[in-house]
C-alpha cells in the first residue's frame, strides 16, 4: 500500500506552525506497514487543495488528509474532496446531535458554521472524534482510500489510533494485527547504537527493527504481525534477547517511557527519596524529574548552586576547593562529591545527585566546554563520581549532562 | 513569484525526524515576500524525486530542495534535476579545494565519494556552504528557479540567509530590499493579543503585520519594503506607536529575543543579581535563566523546594504557615511571599523570585490545579505577590508560570 500525506492549513505553508502531524502519521503508518511515498502540504485554498488531491491520487493508493475539518469557510477539506469525487456531502445525525448538545450543555449560542463539522460525504464511514467536533471521514473510490481528519494534534491523534488504523488495517486485507514493543536506551548514542546492532537491522524482516531517536533519547521498535499476543512474543523474544545480550546495560524500559519516569517508577516503588544539586545544568535535572506526575512523593527537591558562593554557604563546599591555584575548582570530582554528599544530607534523601561543569560557550577555570562531573551520594554506599566530556552548544550540553545524571542514578539503582 | 519547498529525506518520509526545514524556509519566503503554494516531502528515490520535480515545475515558478547533497549514494537530488533538465554535472573546483584542504588539515584519508558535495550543474551559479562540504546550486532554466541546498539546518540556514535569499531577491526584480521589525509581547496570549490588533491586521496593506506565537511567546513582524531603512523606519514608526500605544505594557523588545535573555541583559546592564526559590515549577525557571549565555554574571542560583520540609528546612518558611487546619499552607500568597525573601536573603541578591502552585494532575492542600502564586522580593522596595489561575496540562503549567515569574519580574525591572 503507497500512502501519501496531506497536511492542509496555511499557517503549514506560511511556517507559523510546525508540522508535527506528518511526522505522527509517518510513523504511524511505518507501524501499520503503510509504506508513505509523499507528504504534501497546501494552504485553505479550494483550487490547490484539489490539485493536491488529484496529484496525489496519481501517486497513492491511499491518501490522509489532515486539517481544514472545522468550522469556518476556511475549512474546505470535505468540499474539495467531494467536488473532486463527484459525491454529495450529507450530514453525519449522530455527530450533529452531539454538536448540538454540547452547545446546549454548555450554554452557549450555537452559530449555524458548526453545522459544518457534522458533515461527510455520501457513502463513506465516518470516524468519530473523541476531542473535539469535526467527524472524520473515510471511503474507498476507484481503487484509492481516502481518510480525513482534523488539524488539532489533541483530535488528531485519537481518531487515528482508535479508528483510522483499524480502518486502513482492513483494507490491506491483513488478518493478522501488528504487535510491538519498544526497547528504550539511555547512556548510548543513536550511531553507537546502530553499530552495535547493524547486522540484525540488515538482516531483519520479521519481526522488523526499527530505531527511533526522539528528545535525545533512544529507542528501538520491534513489530511483528500474528495472531495473538502469545504468538508474537515467540517471534519477539529471541530478538529482544538478542539485543539485550548486547546492549543490556543500556536498556532501562521494555516501554516507551522516559528515563525520569523509569526513576520516578523506581525510587517510588522503593519508597527511595531523592534530591539534586546542580551548577551547569541550572535546575534543568529538576525540572525533568519533576515533569513526572507523582515526582513529589519521591523527589524532595534541590539547590541550584550557580556560583562559589552559593556552593559554599549553601552546600559547604571549602573555598578552598573551590578557588585558588592548587584548588581542584568548581569543576572537579572533589566537588561533584561534595556537593552530592552534601545535598543528600541537607535534603535527608537516600540518594543525591550532583552535576557542575563547564555549559559554555566560553570555558571556565581553564577547562574545556563540555566537561561535566557527576555526582551520586548514597544513604547506603559510597559517593560514585563520573567524568564526562560532552559535546554540542550550551543547550545541548546541559540537556545531555542532565541525562548522563539521569543514567548514572539509573545504573547505581539497578543494581541495588 | 510562487514558491514551493521539496525537502528530500527518507528519515523525513518515516516520520524519524520533524521537518524543520520546511518550516524555516516558509518563513523565510514569507520574509521576502514570496508565497510558498505547496511543500513536499520525498525520500531518497530518484524516480520520485524527478517525479515531485516535475510535479513542482508544473505549479510553482521558484522550487526550493533542501536535503541529498552529502556524499553518499543516497544523495541524489543534484543528479535529479540534472537529468530532469538535461544539463551535465560539472566539478566546483572552489569546492573541491575546501573539501581537499578539509581532510588534510584533519589528517584523515579522504573517501572518494566526498567529492561528490563539489558537484554542481552546469551553467548554474554555486552557493557557497560556510558550515559544512556540500556546495549549494542555484539557476534558472525555462521560467522556473531552482534552489538546491543541504538538509543539516546548520548548513542549510546560513547558505539561505547569506546566498539564497539575495539570489532569490535578484530573481524578482524588485529593486528594494525589504526592512522588519519583530516586536515581542509578555503577559498577554495569542488571541487577545490579535483581538486588541485586529482592526490593525485586518486593514495592513504596507507594513505588513503578523503575528507570531512560537514556544509559548508571542510576536508580531512589522515588514515593508524601501530604499534605505531611514525611510523604511518612517513607514514602520507610526505602526508600531500605534501598538505601543495599545499594548506597550506587554512589549518587553522590538527584536527577536526570549524574555530571559531580556532580563539577564537588564541585570546585566545595571549589575544587579538575581535568585530564584521555586516549588511547582521544579527547575524550569532556572533553567531558563541560565539557559542565556553570560547568565552566570548576574543569576546567582536557586533552591527548589519541592517539599513543605525543605520549604522549612532551607528556606525558613515556619511549618504553622505550611502545614495545619488554619495555615495558608504551601500554595498561597504568605508562603510566596515568605520564599521570595529568604532566598534573597540567602543569596545576597537584588531581586529573588517565587514560585509556589499545583502543577497538577491532582489537586493538592484542597486548591485547585493551575492556581500559582509569584512572589518577586527586592533589596529597595516591597515584596510583590502575583495570584495566577492557569490552564492546561502539568508540562504547560509548568512552564505558564515559569514565563509568568519572567514577566512579573521585568514588569518590576523596567518601571525600577
């Protein structure tokens, strides 16, 4: 099956807005073994939308739209697709009813433009949309399928995963369901990673290995098509193991899962408090952990000590660590113990991290940008120091020196 | 002049990576003045990248490609449209010096196919890549330009700003150069900032005005063309008094700048020193602080106090304001109030800022989700208390009431 992608809005094409659903619905339909061939995208205009439609229709089999399903004359998706089509456009009762009661529940006037959203063509299936007004559509004419959604991510997204997939899933006359699994990696780069596993990527078919880098992270997909879920755990078995036996000290989730939440998961189930003391990352391994629902149960929080002073009145770091010319200075593994040891004892937390080196862009104390001490002080066990040399620009490596911290408290959990 | 901007890359067609470029170059058209009537995306297959050429040609009098110039098999797109036009494939010599020069200054053996980034069309005028090997091309041919330039955003953009854009502005015969001026707004959203605007929006023919939200700030460009920027700023002051006069409460900078660099280069101005003691937020607000480079002059750290015992315990805040039937508890304006100023204290600075709210999922001390006390304390002057209720979901509380501390912080600072 050749899929082609249309996202259509002219916010798209003038670059106020990223296009963030074309990549949704690439990998989503990589996922459902959807091969995509184009994406397009087209402003709120009836004569190019419809040009787009038909070039894609030279191209695909099947084509998915998304956007231009709302209210206003801008919205001209089921228009131009039922123009193009020759079909009548009718109104979906169920969905105009439930435009009418949520205006009735809430109040408020309906104007007559949200009579729109219940709208579809003749003769096709409608896809119901769970977060907002506007019904999908989807119908098959001449060979090619053609499914219509809305714009906004948060309506989007659903419609695809609950009934979109599975319509495009019967359509390929495929009875056997995807089943997949995702291997989450921390402490490894993308390319290390590849390398590692070039042979079973080169060599895979089924099921198929996928890697994935998003937000820094790393991950690895397996899919697989069968029966049941027993069946295709057979198939993927022996390839997770396969790659653990290689990898596995790198592998913190069996699900797509952030490696803060895998902590926060971890630190709760061990009923385990935390805290951090950050100089160059700035409050940035904070602010990650503290993303997680639930982190206040286990993370107690942190000081931000930016400067000397502050990691001496604050942390009781010695001056004399700190500053002058034998001094292993706020960049060293002295003070990473230090101020992790510190921490933990001031928050009264069973673990503290620590991180201080150089952000850049200039260096610091006569030490290169990108170095970067870890700290883990331990209720149990000694303080374990890491010393790191990372690259990038400023926000990069405060990013990866937050995530190296988040692996090294990572790895020191696992093993306790 | 209608443009349209094929990005090339199976890693883009898979949904591996968002298409920024895309984005980047609609803007920049928009910039100039050209209008961008479709975007494509197609892997790297030459059969369908003559296919979207062909198809571009048919539509578009200006084809921007980003992406396919490095030196493996896999990048075809010179090869592409140079078939597709029947023209040769000549060697940049210039390049190929560069590149020649590159490896032996490195030291490493050059790999023969790095001479394909020298590769250019003939008769076509080569645009040069300050940031990496590959060297860009530009030319014209029936009617129709063509741009071809590297995928890496950090090649791509520079050869567009430095190269393309002046070729492209040589190609419309429009003898003035384009002038704009990017007024950034604080403490006020998108659509009440375009409802204050709109008779403006909707009556601008020259200056243009648009607004722009990106990353939870908000803009609006000012552009016009004229013969030098004297008489472009004659054209763009009326426009932007008459905002100012609307709004100038909100407009923290008429350049593109984020509020946090605004605020370290304030402090940085006047020498003064800032601290941050933060509860909801978890970090967020010292990591965007000392996101700015140079922020380590003025920002001198902070302390986040996730729990009620670490409120105490650091920052002093007595548990019977915290904790008990008849405490204003944790999240309220006294503990704001109290946080701001001992952190001051603590940290010898000028200013200290305050955080305290429920980030959510849950409610917490019976208050609801989103309610968000700031507290700004200073060494002249009372401590100021800001009560927010904010909207959405913890990573945007999160950070709405990071930008909110910013912004009561420069409401204080630019009236000081």
């Amino acid at each position: 099956m050749k899929a082609e992608i249309i996202a259509v809005g002219t916010e798209l094409l003038l670059g106020q807005i990223l296009n963030t659903n074309a990549q949704y619905l690439a990998q989503a339909c990589a996922d459902l073994g959807v091969g995509v061939y184009y994406q397009t995208v087209v402003g709120d205009n009836t004569e190019r939308l419809t040009n787009a439609l038909q070039t894609a229709k030279s191209r695909a089999d099947l084509i998915i739209c998304t956007g231009g399903l709302g209210p206003t004359q801008d919205d001209l998706t089921k228009d131009a697709l039922a123009a193009s089509l020759g079909r009548q456009i009718v109104m979906h009762q169920p969905s105009m009813d439930k435009i009418e009661e949520m205006f009735r529940t809430r109040g408020v006037h309906m104007v007559e433009s949200n009579r729109r959203q219940a709208l579809m063509l003749e003769n096709s299936d409608p896809l119901a949309n769970d977060n907002g007004l506007a019904v999908g559509v989807a119908l098959t004419q001449d060979g090619t399928s053609y499914i219509l959604l809305p714009g906004p991510p948060k309506e989007m997204k659903p419609m695809f995963e609950r009934y979109a997939a599975a319509w495009i899933s019967s359509k390929m006359n495929q009875a056997q369901p995807l089943f997949s699994r995702m291997l989450k990696f921390a402490g490894i780069g993308e390319s290390s990673l590849e390398h590692e596993l070039l042979d079973l990527i080169e060599r895979q078919s089924d099921p198929t290995i996928a890697p994935y880098a998003k937000e820094g992270e790393v991950a690895i997909r397996l899919t697989t098509r069968a029966a049941t879920q027993a069946e295709a755990d057979l198939k993927l078995d022996p390839v997770e193991r396969e790659i653990r036996g290689r990898l596995g000290q790198h592998i913190y989730a069996a699900e797509d899962v952030t490696l803060e939440q895998e902590i926060v998961r971890i630190l709760s189930g061990r009923k385990l408090l935390l805290a951090a003391a950050e100089s160059c990352t700035g409050g940035l391994f904070s602010d990650m952990i503290t993303s997680v629902p639930g982190s206040s149960a286990v993370y107690r929080g942190g000081i931000v000590c930016y400067t000397n002073e502050l990691k001496h009145k604050l942390l009781g770091v010695p001056m004399d660590v700190l500053e002058g010319p034998d001094a292993p200075g706020a960049v060293s593994s002295e003070t990473a113990r230090q101020l992790a040891e510190q921490m933990r004892e001031q928050a009264g937390s069973d673990y503290a991290v620590s991180i201080t080196g150089v952000a850049g862009p200039d260096s610091s104390e006569g030490k290169p940008v990108g170095l970067v001490y870890v700290g883990v002080a331990r209720k149990q066990g000694d303080t374990v120091v890491e010393r790191l040399q990372l690259s990038g620009n400023r926000a990069s490596i405060k990013w990866r020196a937050a995530k190296s911290a988040l692996y090294q408290l990572w790895k020191l959990l696992r093993t306790e």
